[in-house]
C-alpha cells in the first residue's frame, strides 16, 4: 500500500512516506493530521491521512476528503 523510508537531514532524521495506490474509503476514527502528495513516481496523488491507528493514503478527489481536512482544521 505504502512505503516509508528515512530522509537524512542536517541534525536529524526526517520520516518520509509515499504512497504508490490510494484508496476511496472513508476514514471513520478521528485524524490526527494530514498530508498532501503530489505525484512523483513511483507515489501517487494522495491525501495521507494521519490518525491513531496508522496512516492512510486516500484518493484526494474522493467526495469525503475535504470535508475531513476542513473538519481537521
């Protein structure tokens, strides 16, 4: 679904994820954060949702999304 690697930085590790497939379902539990992902192969388009049991990679267009990350903010 996904995949994650470390990025190294100046004094520290930064955690970068890309998702390569994305889903439409809907993210029922609360979220915690959000990130955006611009396509870069071999990642996708995806809105990466960020909650207490992991991270999800959803389809951006999906009708759901942006009332979640207006919710969020």
């Amino acid at each position: 679904f996904f995949f994650l690697f470390f990025v190294p930085g100046k004094n520290d590790v930064k955690l970068a994820m890309c998702c390569k497939t994305v889903s439409n379902k809907e993210i029922t539990e609360p979220i915690l954060g959000y990130l955006i992902q611009r396509a870069n192969r071999p990642c996708v388009n995806a809105v990466i949702f960020k909650t207490q049991s992991g991270d999800f990679c959803v389809n951006g267009r999906a009708p759901w999304v942006l009332a979640k990350i207006v919710a969020f903010e």
